[in-house]
C-alpha cells in the first residue's frame, strides 16, 4: 500500500465512541435496532477491537486488504495499523508513517466529511437516513441489516451499511460505499470493553520514535 492510498484509506473509510446522539424515528424497525446498539455501547468506558479491512476499487478493479486494532476512550482514539499508526487526544491528531520514520500532526475535525474507522461503533447516531434491510446468517450468528443514506447529499460517500449481531446487540461491520467507485468494508475480528487506558496512550510520544520527522501542519 502506497503512502498516499494509505491515508485515503484511513479518511475515507477510519470517532467510534463520541457522544450518544438521539436517533431519528425513521423505520420503526430500524430505530428499534439501533436504540438497542446505543444502549450497549454506551455501557462501556472503553474499547479495544481488532479489525480488517477490505478496499475495493471499481474503477482500477483493485483490491487493498489490512487488518489493524482500534482502541477507543470517549472522544479519543488510537490505530495501528500495518504501515501506520494514528493517535487522537479528541482535539489533536498524530499520523505517524513507519516507513519514513514521519509524523504528521493535524488538528481533529470530527465533522470530517470522510469516515474513518474510529466511527464504526457511532456513525449511525447523526446525520442519516436509515432502513431496515432484513437478517442474514454469518457463521452462525443472526446478523441484522441496517442501510444508511446521508442527509447531506455533499458526503463523498452515498451508502453505509451496517450488520448487527441480533444476540449481542453489538456492530460487527460496516461497508462505506463511495461516489468515485472506491468500496471500504471493515469486519470486527475481535472485541473487548472496559479495559484501563491512559490518557497519555492517545498521544504520540517523539521519544518512542527516535530519529522520527516531525511536520506540524496545525502551525500553516
């Protein structure tokens, strides 16, 4: 993966516990679902879960896959992924490369236009229109099926689904399907709540880099 496909990949398809918003009674059904989703979610102080992720590319008839692991602790959050890391302290955001040995500070926008990994859990609290699409069966599971539209036709993207495991009440994917033809499916792979984390885990720290490049983009 390219460094440059590789922070398309983390805006396009990468905050997963911001604030429980009041959902919208659009499909009965749908609604009812999704309120359980919120009730689980907002059990937890923290999360940890280990995901894939698949690219698809329509228009080059490419395909990108990677795994990585998502930690969560309120507004913050922290990657890793195989080439990357990505720290956020909820204000700040670090990008740090491993190839170059670089990182990349940015201001946080949670009003991105783009979705990012850190939003499986929460994209569905605000700004969308929702139905219910029916149940499947995945590896034994009852998986509920929810389809997103934005309301805001300007998103980049113009659908998201989200499949729910009917036992658990919990989100184990979410595909992004994109206006340029470029597809993002993210599986959770593993999960676990309510683990200790410190504050400082969601910042970069310099010295575990050494020799690491710094470029402060939050200064231009």
């Amino acid at each position: 993966m390219t460094r440059k496909t590789s922070i398309t990949v983390l805006t396009v398809a990468l905050v997963m516990f911001a604030s429980i918003g009041t959902l919208i009674a659009q499909d009965a059904t749908a609604s009812r679902i999704l309120s359980k989703v919120s009730r689980t979610y907002q059990t937890y102080k923290s999360i940890k879960a280990g995901f894939s992720i698949t690219i698809n590319n329509n228009q080059s008839n490419t395909k990108i896959k990677q795994n990585g692991t998502l930690y969560l602790k309120g507004k913050k959050f922290r990657i890793n992924l195989t080439d990357q890391e990505i720290y956020c302290d909820g204000k700040t955001m670090w990008t740090y490369f491993k190839e170059e040995n670089e990182v990349q500070i940015t201001k946080y926008d949670p009003n991105d236009q783009e979705i990012n990994p850190s939003e499986i859990f929460t994209i569905y609290q605000k700004g969308f229109n929702y139905k219910y699409a029916g149940e499947s069966m995945r590896s034994g599971k009852t998986i509920q099926k929810i389809e997103m539209t934005p309301q805001n036709r300007n998103k980049p993207y113009f659908k998201v689904k989200l499949s729910i495991d009917k036992a658990t009440n919990k989100i184990v994917s979410m595909a992004v399907l994109n206006k340029n033809g470029v597809n993002s499916t993210y599986n959770i792979t593993t999960f676990s709540a309510n683990l200790t984390m410190n504050d400082s885990f969601f910042k970069f720290d310099p010295k575990t880099k050494p020799g690491v490049t710094v470029i402060d983009l939050t200064k231009i």
